[in-house]
C-alpha cells in the first residue's frame, strides 16, 4: 500500500473509532402526540363531473388531482386538527371550476375557461376520528362557491386552486383552529 493512503486510512480509522461513542450515545427522539393525519379517498372517479386535467378525464387526471388535494388536506389538517386525530374524506363528486371546450379547436382541450355558470364544486363524506379512532364528528358535505372569480386567487396557481379555496373556508368553518394548551409557568 502507498504511504499516503496508509495515512488516510490510519486517520480515518482514528477518527471513527473516536466519533463512534457519541454517535451511538445520540438520544432517541421522544415520543409526543402523533400529528394530525388525512385519509382521503376517492369513489368512483369515472363518474366524477369534471375532472379534466390537460385535455383528458383519464386515471393520470384523476390521480393529479387527488395528489394535490390530499398534499393540501394534509396541510390543512396541521393547522385545524388537534394532535392525534385523523380525518377520513371519501369524495363522491368534483366539478372542476370552469370548463373545457375542445369544440373550439385542436388544443383547446387543454385551456379551461373560467366563466360564472361553472364554479367549482365538491361533494365527500367526512369523519374525524380521535387518537383512539372513535367518532368526534361526522358529516356529508357539498361545497360550491359562486363567487370564486371575483376572490383573489393564489399566484402559484394550480389544477385544485378553487377547490383547495373550498377546502380552506370548510375547514376553518367545521373545526376552527384548535386552542394550543397553555404552557404552565414555572417559578
């Protein structure tokens, strides 16, 4: 072996064998309230009204969309849902807002046009369940919103912006923001 590598090796060696007590010594995270989680299912997407995403209502779209729901629902749940409780939606219809209009020509089918007669609608069953899995609240919902070109729109506009919108009023709406508990003072 060249002398040099020799040396590299030697030093690596006393490095691990020095560092390797501190890093099996390194605490384990302690376990706190687990995080409040979404379930969110999807029925029969194929009977959806409308979930047109790049021209066609294929499982691709479908999947689209459920993916950037479920990701919103899950953020959604940090900020509306107390530690440990999940929630359970099970959607039975989306109405994307707006429509497409292949009719007008060859890649048409790829704009969607905002007008007032098509806003966007959800329809889903839902259930939030405490730590222990029982029933705190149960329900079925249809949400619209009939104003939605008239409200502000996020820059980063997406497929889902009008339906997360929906989701945002009904969640602050149905569980408020929770009450953090009071830290107690010591003296």
């Amino acid at each position: 072996m060249k002398p040099l590598l020799r040396h590299l090796l030697a030093a690596a060696l006393a490095l691990l064998t020095l560092a390797g007590p501190a890093l099996r010594a390194a605490p384990e995270p302690a376990a706190g309230p687990a995080a409040p989680k979404v379930k969110l299912t999807f029925g029969d997407w194929e009977k959806f009204t409308d979930i047109v995403v790049n021209g066609f209502a294929d499982k691709a779209s479908s999947d689209i969309i459920y993916s950037e729901l479920n990701r919103h629902l899950a953020s959604l749940a940090k900020r509306h849902l107390l530690p440990g409780q999940t929630l359970v939606i099970s959607m039975r219809d989306i109405d994307l807002a707006g429509t497409v209009e292949p009719w007008r020509g060859p890649d048409f089918g790829h704009i969607r046009y905002m007008r007032d007669t098509h806003p966007p609608r959800l329809v889903f069953d839902y259930q939030l369940l405490d730590a222990t899995g029982a029933v705190v609240k149960e329900g079925t919902e249809k949400l619209t919103n009939l104003t939605f070109r008239y409200q502000t729109p996020a820059l980063d506009r997406d497929t889902t912006t009008y339906e997360k919108q929906l989701l945002d009023d009904w969640m602050a709406g149905t569980f408020g923001t929770p009450k953090k508990p009071k830290k107690s003072k010591r003296p």
